[in-house]
C-alpha cells in the first residue's frame, strides 16, 4: 500500500491538478471547507486512490460532515440538490456527482447500531474493510482505520460492519470490486455473499464468481478466495 502521507498527497494533488475540470473541482470543495469547516470525503475514491485507481477515478464523492442538514442544504443550495437514499443531499458541481450528509445521519449512528461522536467514529459504520478511510476538507488529513490499512495492503476485501439495509445489493457490488479492482475475498465476507447474494439477479460471470466461492468456503480452505475467471469461462 501507498503509504497515508502518500494517500494524502494523491488526493491532494488530484484535487489541485492543473486543468479547468479539477479548477472547479477545487473550487468546489475549497468552497464547502469554508461553509462547511467539518467536512470530509468519505469512503469510495479514498479506497480507490489508496489501491492506484487514480487516473481512471471518475466515480461520485461521497461527503460527510459535522453540520446541520439545514446548514449543509444552505451551503449546497446552488447546485439544486435533491434528497439521496442515505439521508442526505445529492448534487452535481465541476462535472462530479456529490453525495453530502451529515454525521449523525449516517445510517449506523441513525440506527443505533454504532455510537458515534468523532469522525475516526465513522470507520466502524462501513460495510466493507476498505471504505474506513477519511479526508479531511480543511486540514487535508488523510485517515484510516487499522484494518483498511490492511487490507489495501494485502488487497483483501473484507467484512466490517455486517448490518446493512441493502445486503443483496452489496453481495453483488463486493463480486464487482472483487473483479474489478483484483482483490481478495476474507472469510467473512465470502459467509455473508452466500447467505445474501440472490443468483437469479446475478449475470452470469457474477455467478461463475459464486460458484468459486462456494466450492472455496466448502472445501474448508484457510486462504482467502481468489476468483480467476479465465478457468471458471474454460471450465
């Protein structure tokens, strides 16, 4: 793995890199630390940045921050928002797709399932290992959590908080960055998929995909799943 300061760096240089998109990109988050002074990208691009995704990161950016609702819909009022699935607000600016809320709507601490009064809180509200990182908008601190340091080393997908409201939905999306990204699947993660992962909504290299992991967890391996596709198309 990137060591953090290196992680840090990648996002900071991303955000300031020298063309009219990240111009506006800049701008607009420049413009949410100083409204909004508690704010923090959260998750997704972080992990993407921190496994060497960046040159090809055209992803939303998730943001969380320690205001209100009502401070946080004043700040973004520009750009037209629209009430998102997580409780908050989802709006576009310089090209990009945000996705702000506040701390304490955050699904786990809404919930009751996390306590959360910090924003180092926030790595025990994620459903995978790798998205318990954080950026913070104002002091540009790149945070994570031990087991996200982890496993971006090891490339390891793994478990973090099992409670989620749409588990089917992230069975799937946990088969697709397993493909994608070239990472492993730990062992609790793999239990979870296949209690959860519906088939009949599975393509079919999805299913291929779960049918190596169901015969890796039956057969009582200790190693984490490896999918290779080529084998499972030939077989």
């Amino acid at each position: 793995m990137k060591s953090l300061s290196k992680v840090r760096v990648s996002v900071s240089d991303y955000i300031n890199h020298n063309s009219a998109d990240r111009f506006a990109l800049k701008n607009t988050l420049d413009n949410l630390a100083l409204t909004l002074p508690e704010t923090a990208i959260f998750g997704g691009m972080l992990r993407d940045f921190a496994l060497g995704h960046v040159r090809d990161f055209s992803s939303d950016i998730d943001l969380v921050s320690f205001a209100s609702r009502s401070e946080i819909l004043q700040a973004i009022s520009e750009f037209s928002p629209v009430e998102n699935k997580f409780g908050g607000f989802r709006f576009i600016a310089a090209k990009r797709i945000f996705d702000i809320w506040a701390f304490d709507d955050t699904w786990a601490f809404r919930e009751g399932i996390i306590k959360g009064n910090e924003l180092r809180d926030l790595f025990k509200t994620t459903f995978f290992n790798l998205d318990a990182a954080v950026f913070h908008l104002s002091t540009r601190e790149f945070i994570c959590s031990e087991d996200c340091e982890d496993g971006i080393e090891r490339r390891l997908l793994e478990l973090n908080l099992e409670e989620n409201p749409s588990p089917c939905g992230m069975s799937r999306r946990a088969i697709r960055m397993s493909i994608e990204k070239d990472l492993e699947i730990g062992p609790k993660l793999a239990s979870f998929m296949l209690t959860n992962a519906k088939r009949s909504e599975l393509d079919r290299l999805s299913n291929l995909f779960m049918d190596g992991l169901e015969v890796h967890v039956k057969s009582g391996h200790s190693e984490n799943f490896t999918f290779q596709p080529q084998q499972s198309l030939i077989s």
